[in-house]
C-alpha cells in the first residue's frame, strides 16, 4: 500500500477565535485520525526517528500499536522511556529531532509521520482511560537509597520518575507553591494547559514519589541537610534569572522580562485579576523582543490579554529565527506582527514617567558568529520609533544564584552555570549530579528529560558502588 505524503490533517481553533481566548489551540487527533497517521508508519528497521530522540523512546514500537488499535500497549510502551509523554507530545521540538530523521520525510515530496502528535494521542487516552499506578506504601517499602531531588520541572520530574521505579525513595523539593517548574511558569496554557501537568504529576506521585513544595534549598532547607538525609542530590533548578540587553529606560513601569509576564500569567492567573490578586499589564501596544518560543508565547500572551497590536521585533531574519515553525506560524495566523532586523535601542517614555514609545534601529548580518549564525550589526542611521505601552524582553535567562551561593564548593562554569563531567551529570562533588538548563543554559524540554534519565542511571550507579563497600 502506498503511503500517503501528507500528514493526517489536525484540528485547531480557528485563529480568530483563539486569539481571545487562553484554551489550547491544537486539539489532537481522534483514535481514527491517530491510526490513518499511525499507517503512515514504514516500520523502519534501522529507527532513525530513536537516534533523534534524546529520552529514546521506541517510536514504531508505540506507532505499530496505534495501528492495531492496542492503545493500553502503545501506552505500555511510551512509559517504559517517558514520565511525561503528554507533555512532550505537546511542547518537544520533533521537528528537529525524532521527525527530522523519519524515513517518509525524506521521500521527495513527503512530509514526516506526525510522531509528536501521536505521542500525544497516546498520552492522553492513558490519562483518559488508564488509571494510574497503586500508591506504594511508604512504610513497608525497602528503598535501595534516599534521593533529594531540587526543582521540579522536567528534568527533575524525569529522574524523579527513573530513579523511583528503581527502588529509591525520591523526594523532590519545589521553591514555588506548585510542582511542574517551567512547564507551569513558563509555558501558556493554550500550548500546554496546566491540567496536563497535574495528571502526569500525580502519576509520579502514585509511583512514590514525594515533592515538598515552597522548600527553597539553600534558604528553608540547607545543603548540609540534604546531605546528611540523602545518599545523592540531583539538582535541577533550571535557568529562571532573567536577563535584560540594558538599553536606556529599562526600569520604566511596563517594561517586563517574559519570564516575570508568563510566571505572573500562568503561575499566578494575573490574566483573570481581579478574580485573582496578581495583576498583569492590559496593554494596547506591545512589543517582544526576541526570537524563541518564549517571545512566542510571551507576545500570543499579549495579544489575548486584549492588545490591538502585537509587534515582535528580531535582530535577525526570519530565516534565523529559533522559534518552532509551528509556534511562528500560529503567530502569524493569530495576527502578530515581525520586525525583522530589527533591535531597540532606547525605551522611551511618555509624559506621564511611564513607557510610551520604543526607539529601534535596523540591522544588517554579518559574519556568522560562535553559534553559527550570522552576526547581526547595527545600521547607521535607521533609527525609527514604535509606540508601545509594554516591552516584554525574552532574550533569555541565567542560573540562580540564590541556591547556587549556598553551594561554595560546587565548581561552576564561567558563565555560571553548574559544571558537569563530559557527557555527564556527574559535578565535582560524588553525591551531588545535576541536569537540564542549570547545566546547559536555557534549551528545550526534551533535552532536560534526556539529562533527567542520564542522572537516574549515573545516580543509581553511584549507590550500588557506594553500597558494595
């Protein structure tokens, strides 16, 4: 049978629609669809889509499932590799990894299986219809060994995951009130809604897992406790300062970092005060800039908060952009604006003190620079202005330096983050391991559960040396 060349169509909200509203936007595939995509599936021998997937992930193995229309074993197989296949089906970027590689993809005229969206078929009839695992009891199990765990996003959510299935007891200690990390502060609810997070949680919780919540280590809960309580430490606290470029007029009321406008939104529900006490700037004008998928979310944010304008400005061109092809293009259909080459240079203000307008000059690129892109250099004399009553940069985000500095003799990179072993999450200290942006820098999900599941094997080889002495 000849396989189709086209992806089994997705439905979506309408864009018009959607721009007003904080609901997801994509809804997924029925069973139906999911299995005429899933037939698409050559079965390749060699799984060049695995090679691509940093957790491993048996991808024709669940997709042959799907196909017999055996979702309780497609599911089996997902969470036999992933403590968050709902998420990941969602929010990884299969685009670049398991999808880039896929055999049909480099048919001429093909596009790949939709393996990111069969991910999350699966994973969401698991959390429809398959209940969760029994709850252990704590008081009768006979853990190999105690494992603190610092944050919980996904890479803390992953070894968690791992390490407990391995017979350890795992607890997990969370600054914020609620568990979930950058999957809850930091991506809106219309790409990942948060009910998703609560379920994939809790099935960690029924396995054993305990997470301590509005425990900031380093503060409430020292090192030395943790190391005197626990045999290792998998710290895995992301990359949440924010960082700013500094212009002139920085500290103007309505110029936000997006980590401070997303956390505020997502986290604190600032988009329904006054039903909830954290407010959020209603803008008119809004302009991001940046090129990622948090400006991404951070200016779809804006927009269905109720502003008229939406204007995302980038230093380089749309052929550089780091977002997600398919985030752009929902931006795009929803009515947001780019600026290409295009960076700002003064915050100006209005004669009421507060943000009124931002100056920005044109740029041309360059050579390529360290990353391998081209660098962008400013163009004399294109200086134009844009109104805007907010600024919300997301140029990126740096290690905390409040768990950090209560760690003194944990070794560092120059740019401060935690330094690893190669290829490792092994740190300078035996007992304490580390993964996912505090290591990395800000990257993607996926890598950060790739990290998670290196720690869970590093950690627990750890301990079964340490206990044959």
């Amino acid at each position: 049978m000849a396989v189709s060349k086209t992806r089994t169509p997705i439905r979506e909200q309408e864009p018009k629609i959607r721009a007003k509203n904080f609901d997801e936007v994509c809804l997924g595939y029925s069973l139906e669809e999911g299995k005429i995509e899933a037939n698409r599936c050559l079965n390749c021998k060699t799984k060049p889509c695995v090679q691509g997937c940093p957790v491993g992930i048996d991808i024709p193995a669940f997709i042959a499932e799907i196909k017999n229309g055996n979702m309780d074993e497609a599911s089996n197989i997902l969470s036999r590799y992933t403590s968050l296949p709902a998420v990941c089906g969602r929010v990884c970027p299969q685009e670049n990894q398991c999808e880039g590689l896929c055999t049909v993809g480099r048919i001429k005229d093909s596009q790949p299986v939709a393996i990111g969206k069969l991910e999350r078929l699966v994973a969401d009839w698991k959390l429809a219809n398959k209940k969760t695992n029994v709850t252990f009891d704590k008081a009768l199990k006979n853990y190999k060994g105690r494992v603190a765990v610092v944050g919980s996003g996904p890479s803390a959510l992953t070894v968690a995951g791992d390490l407990v299935k391995l017979g350890y007891y795992v607890k997990i200690f969370e600054a914020l009130h609620t568990a979930g990390g950058v999957l809850i502060y930091g991506i809106p609810e219309f790409r990942l809604p948060k009910e998703i997070v609560k379920k994939e949680i809790e099935n960690l919780l029924s396995l054993g897992v305990e997470i301590e919540c509005n425990a900031v280590v380093g503060q409430t809960v020292t090192p030395e406790e943790l190391k005197e309580n626990f045999d290792a430490c998998y710290i895995a606290v992301g990359a949440g300062a924010p960082k700013f470029q500094g212009v002139p007029g920085t500290s103007l009321p309505g110029v936000y970092s997006a980590s401070e406008f997303l956390t505020r939104i997502n986290l604190m529900k600032g988009y329904l005060f006054p039903e909830y006490d954290t407010p959020i700037k209603r803008a008119k004008n809004v302009v991001v800039v940046g090129g990622g998928n948090v400006a991404m979310d951070a200016a779809r944010s804006a927009l269905r908060l109720g502003a008229e304008h939406v204007t995302v400005v980038y230093r380089r061109s749309a052929a550089e952009l780091p977002a997600r092809v398919e985030e752009y293009h929902h931006a795009v259909e929803e009515g947001i604006n780019f600026a290409w080459l295009t960076n700002p240079v003064e915050y100006i203000a209005n004669d009421e003190g507060v943000l009124g307008a931002v100056r920005c000059i044109k740029m041309e690129l360059g050579e390529p620079d360290e990353s391998g892109r081209r660098r962008p250099a400013p163009v004399k004399g294109s200086e134009f202005t844009i109104d805007a009553d907010c600024v919300i940069e997301a140029i990126g985000q740096g290690a905390n330096k409040v768990l950090l500095s209560n760690f003194p003799d944990l070794e560092l990179t120059k740019y401060g983050y935690i330094k690893t072993q190669e290829n490792s999450c092994k740190t300078n200290l035996p007992w304490v391991f580390a993964g996912g942006d505090i290591v990395t820098g800000a990257a993607t999900v996926i890598l950060a559960m790739g990290a998670g599941k290196l720690a869970a094997k590093e950690i627990d080889e750890f301990l079964n040396n340490k206990n044959k002495k």
